[in-house]
C-alpha cells in the first residue's frame, strides 16, 4: 500500500506540473515550491527549537491560528514554522506577523520529507482538522517527534473506516495525540483501536470569538452600508450567485447586499454584475464616492470577510450548492440568522444551528427569497434568530484551552511523553 500511495503522489505532482501551464493556482503550487529546500536551508537556524504547524489552506490556519498565538505569547523561546498546501492559505498569510516562517509544503514523498526534517528538526508538529501526509507523519514518528492533530473530525465513510483501510489505520495511531471536535469522532476511533484521542471541541469557535470582540473597521465599508439593512453573502460560488441575483433584484425594502466571492476572479465577478438592475460597487474601486448610492458592493479582496460580517443582519455562507458550505461561524457569532444551500449535513455545526433555530437551508431561489421575507418582515423572528446564532458559539468555545494544555505537556521538558502506537503516556 505505501508503494500505491507514493506512486499516487508522484502522479498527482505530475498532474499538477501538465494543470499548471493553464491554471494559475496549479502555477502556484509549482513556482511556491520551486528551490524550496535551498531557501529553507537559506533561512532557517540550526539552533532554534521549532514548533511546526501544517494547514490545508486559510481555512486551516483561521482554525488553528487561537492555538499558534497563545504557543506564540507562552513559548518565546521557539520558534513558530508554518507551511500550507494551498496557495489561498500560503499566498495571504505568507507574511503572518505571529510566525518566524512561512512555506509552502513540499510534496509528501519519501525523500522531500527526509530533508524537510533534516532542515527544521521542529520539537513537535501540529496538523491541523485532517491533513494526512503520510510519509510525513512516519518520517516524524521514526524520529521520535511528537505529532498533535487538532480540530480533527472523522466520518464513516473515510477509508480508515473501509475493509481496505488497515493500512491507513496503521499510519494514523502513528500519530502521538488527536484532539476531535465531537464524540462521534472519538467513538470511531475508538472502534478500530485508535485510544490515543480526546474530545476537545473546534478551535474555530475560539477565533471567530475573539474576532467579534475586536473587529476590524473599514470606512469604505462603512460608506457603503450607512443606516441600511445589511445582506451579506459570503464565499460564494457561481451556483450561489444564481439564487442570489433574483433576491438582489427584488429590491426587497430597500435592502443593501455585501457579496463577497470565494474566487476572486474579475471575468466571474463582472458576469455577475451585469446580472444585477442595481448599482454595483467594488471595494477595490478608485472612486468611492458612489458608494452610498450602490445597492450591491463586491468584497473583491480575500482575507477580511471574518470581519466584515459585523455590518449585515442576514448572512448567506456558499458552497452548499457545490462540495459543501464554508464557515458559517464568522457570521454567526455576530448575532445573525445563516442562510445556506442544501449540501450541509457533513458539517456538524451546521446541522446543530438548523436544529437550535438559528440556520436555514435552501433548495432554490423561490425557498432563499421565502427564508428572507420572513426573517426581515418580523423583527421578533429576526431577533430570536439571531439570539440563536450568537448564543451557539458562546456555548461552544474553550477548545483552544485543552488543545494547549496537551502541547503543553508535550513540549514542557518536566513532562516525559511517550508514543507507542496504542497509548498516550504522562509521566
């Protein structure tokens, strides 16, 4: 099985190579990697004590990064590496003023792992919700480095879980520590004899928490928004973007909307527009002077719309209409109801917020214009819902506190740890 899984890497690097002569995110997954292990080598200290975090993309990192800033103000004396997969992640925060490095992760063959830990030598490496590298995770537990996956989630349907998943099985007790968001997932691995796990709850709550505290401001926003009814629609995909054009065009009691597109692409974004009978703005757009008359403004930029949730009353989240919804938390511990498509029942806090009142799934535009009525028409709707929402993420935080005290102990040189592939000692 380790030689199918490391002919399929080649392979998908190979595929990668032939997609990126057309596809600029394949182009920077390549030109990311290109003498990377020369500008490791370049940058790094040999003396310093290195705690490594890996995140898939942005997403990752937002839920790991509560963790990296307390290890950040608890541990001066390491230093933080971190390394995404994804250049959505790699690309807006290649230059994260808590991290001492920032990299793109070379490609999981045997032989990029033996130098990537020959050129870090970190004290413990945290992966973060579910990245499986697996010449990665057995290169680390050869050495005898620690290996925390935090946030972790499990399904059934995952092939650790499958007649032919024993080898899977295998790599994954190899990991010293997993920290799982919910009981379904410990129950799982418990089953096929993974002991070395706890329940610690998502992390995510904790940041989208500590964004609402303190968020960012942005005049030009504010421009545009005034005294209006705020409609926000974040991560949206083109599917998303058909069901909302029509509630756009309703011109439902003077409404304004604040769309912000998972993929920043111009031609994408001026298909849409043209789609709108209102005015449209752009945040990049030079002259912000008609902002106050625009009915629609585009967050054509990435890595704000944490924030940006704070001046809307209802939020639509994208992607339900495609692989799966993107983060409803961001806007939901603002104190909103959450709009989203139908594909949402493999993300536990969404399922839990329909449950509680605070979400609603839509199959088509006819149910998203219904949904929309009858929240802004009823102020006690409005207001119950939105209680719902914020209340579910206060009830839900704390993960980071127990996800730190695991690290803690693994890197405190008082505590002696111990990974034999079945428990998780402490002496």
């Amino acid at each position: 099985m380790r030689f199918l899984y490391n002919i399929g890497i080649y392979i998908y690097y190979l595929l990668i190579k032939i997609a990126s002569v057309f596809d600029s995110k394949a182009l920077k997954l390549v030109k990311g990697r290109k003498n990377i292990f020369e500008t490791m080598f370049f940058h790094c200290n040999e003396d310093d004590k290195i705690i490594w975090f890996h995140c898939a993309s942005l997403g990752e990192f937002e839920q790991g990064r509560p963790v990296i800033e307390r290890l950040k103000t608890n541990h001066p004396g390491y230093k933080l590496l971190i390394t995404f997969f994804s250049p959505s992640g790699f690309e807006v925060r290649k230059n994260y003023k808590n991290a001492d490095y920032v990299f793109y992760l070379p490609f999981d063959t045997p032989s990029n792992t033996k130098k990537f830990l020959d050129i870090w030598n970190p004290s413990i490496a945290v992966f973060i919700k579910y990245e499986f590298w697996y010449n990665y995770i057995n290169e680390l537990h050869s050495r005898g480095i620690p290996i925390i996956l935090i946030s972790a989630i499990f399904r059934k349907n995952q092939h650790f879980f499958k007649f032919y998943g024993l080898w899977f099985k295998k790599q994954l007790k190899k990991i010293t520590y997993i920290l799982v968001q919910n009981r379904e997932s410990l129950n799982l691995l418990s089953k096929v004899g993974i002991r070395n796990v706890s329940l610690s709850g998502d992390t995510r709550f904790d940041r989208v928490y500590d964004i609402s505290l303190k968020p960012e401001r942005f005049e030009e926003i504010e421009k545009f928004v005034q005294s209006s009814i705020i409609f926000i629609a974040g991560s949206t995909w083109p599917k998303d973007e058909e069901i909302l054009t029509d509630l756009i065009n309703k011109n439902y009691r003077g409404i304004k909307y604040i769309i912000a597109p998972h993929e920043i692409k111009n031609d994408n974004i001026e298909s849409f527009c043209k789609k709108i009978e209102g005015k449209t703005v752009k945040l990049s757009d030079a002259d912000k002077t008609s902002f106050p008359e625009a009915q629609v403004l585009i967050i054509d930029y990435i890595g704000i719309l944490s924030n940006v949730y704070q001046y809307a009353s209802v939020a639509y989240i994208g992607g339900g209409f495609d692989k799966g919804i993107h983060n409803i938390l961001e806007a939901a511990v603002f104190g909103m109801p959450v709009i989203f498509g139908p594909k949402y029942n493999k993300f536990a806090e969404a399922s839990e917020l329909v449950k509680y009142g605070g979400a609603f799934p839509v199959n088509n535009k006819s149910e998203l214009l219904a949904i929309t009525y009858k929240i802004l028409s009823n102020y006690s709707i409005l207001k119950e819902t939105s209680a719902c929402s914020k209340n579910y993420v206060r009830l839900k935080k704390g993960a980071t506190e127990k996800t730190i005290s695991i690290i803690n102990a693994m890197i405190s040189p008082e505590i002696k740890l111990k990974a034999d592939n079945k428990n998780f000692i402490m002496n």
